[in-house]
C-alpha cells in the first residue's frame, strides 16, 4: 500500500498548508455589545492533490480519495499514540468537495483536512503538545513525498 500511496502523491503533485485553527467564544451572555475572544485551539493542515487528466469527472476517484483518506488517517492515529491526553488528531474528508486554485492556472484540487486541536478548556490556547503533533505530521507527510506550499 505504500508504493500506491507515493505513486497518488506523486501524480497528483501533492502539498500541504498549515493554518491556525481558531475558536470563538461569546463572553456577552447575549448583552450588548458583544465581548467575544478569538483562541487558537490548535492548527489544521490541508492536504491536496491536483487533478491531472483534463477528461473525466471534476472529482476525484472514490478509490484513489479513499485510500489517501485511509493513509492520511492512520498516520494521525501513529501520530496521537505519541501526544498527550490534551491533544486531539482529527482527520476531516471532503470527497464531494473541489477547490479551484485561481492563483496556479485554475488547478482543481482535492482536500482532506488534518485538525490538531487543544482537548479540554476552550480558553485554553494550544501549547507544546499541539505544536509536538503538528512537527510529527509534517515530518510523516514529507516521508511520503507530501511538501509544504
């Protein structure tokens, strides 16, 4: 299954993005004005895959996004073994989704989100276990031949 994986990243010309991942918390009970905080509860990394053939459904093949979500979805789990009870690995599929990179010749490209999140108080911010989990998933990634845009 290796081999199959590194063979999709490669003809798909796989990348990921890394972004904070925010959390909003309405402090104003519902009083006038609204007192309302942004936190970072951790990061999420979007992973893509270009589409390559012209021809063809603008989505892509069940079996090829299922074994990537598959993949993507063990390595967090390798990845969370590793973590603290306070830190949360969520793999997030959005097979019925396509994202149209205006800013590289209008590629269409595939999705599948990895969020690492902050378990437990919502006004805490991520910490060391986050950050541990996100430098993990990217090493993992790299492995695979999955770059950072």
């Amino acid at each position: 299954m290796s081999e199959d994986i590194r063979s999709l990243i490669k003809e798909h010309h796989a990348f990921y993005e890394v972004s904070p991942y925010y959390i909003v918390i309405d402090e104003s009970h519902g009083n006038v004005p609204e007192n309302t905080r942004r936190i970072q509860a951790g990061f999420d990394v979007d992973i893509y895959g270009v589409k390559t053939q012209n021809d063809g459904p603008w989505m892509p093949p069940p079996d090829e996004y299922g074994l990537c979500f598959a993949e993507l979805r063990r390595m967090a789990e390798n990845v969370s073994l590793g973590t603290t009870d306070s830190c949360s690995l969520e793999v997030i599929p959005f097979p019925s989704t396509v994202v149209c990179d205006v800013g590289n010749h209008d590629n269409l490209e595939a999705r599948v989100q990895i969020r690492i999140s902050h378990y437990g108080d919502l006004d805490q911010t991520a910490g060391q276990p986050e950050q541990h989990a996100l430098e993990q998933v990217e090493k993992q990634l790299q492995s695979l031949g999955v770059h950072r845009r």
